[in-house]
C-alpha cells in the first residue's frame, strides 16, 4: 500500500470516530484536508513534503485514529524497580509514532 493510501485510510477512518480538522467536519470518503479538496497528484505532493505530518501527530487526530481506551505500560523506575502504569491509548501511540522513522507505516498496522 503506497504512502498516499495510507494517509487517506487513516483520515477516513478518523474521520469515521468523529475527527473534525481546522473546526470543519469531514464528509467521509470525500479527500478534503481542511478547506481543500485534493485529487490523486496532490496526496503524492503532501507526502512528499512532508505536509501530513501536523494532521498525524496532532492529539485530536491521534485521539480519533488510535481510541482514547487505556493502554498499561510498565515502566521503569531505578531506584523502586517496576512499576505498571496507565496511560490514555492514543497517547501511547502517538508517542510510539513520533519514534518511528516512516510513522505511515505505523498508521498503516492500525487500519
């Protein structure tokens, strides 16, 4: 799946959960990114300079895309060994999506 089909599931499917970008509610299926509709060329033009990125690693569009369920994560603490501890779902993968190198692809395993 190329890089352009990802962003465009994983749009839709926030949009789907309740997303709403730049205060405008989204029409599913309809490729609009805030006030501008694109065609095929633009996705690959957005992807590769990089314009996605402020939409993907936003809290509203994580809190959509990924759930706002709680996710346990074990973390740990030197001086008191380990701990469990809980954080909100698209907390967590929105900050395991900022580590990655080509965080689509990390998208990409949710949709």
């Amino acid at each position: 799946m190329k890089n352009e089909q990802i962003l465009k599931k994983a749009i839709n499917k926030a949009i789907k959960n309740g997303w709403e970008h730049i205060g405008m509610k989204f029409a599913s299926g309809i490729g609009m990114v805030g006030t501008l509709k694109y065609n095929s060329k633009d996705w690959e033009k957005m992807i590769k300079e990089d314009r996605y990125q402020h939409i993907i690693f936003s809290h509203d569009f994580a809190k959509a895309f990924f759930g706002k369920e709680i996710h346990l994560a074990t973390i740990k603490k030197i001086e008191s060994g380990t701990q469990t501890g809980q954080d909100e779902n698209w907390r967590h993968h929105l900050q395991q999506m900022v580590l990655e190198k080509e965080p689509l692809k990390y998208l990409k395993k949710f949709l």
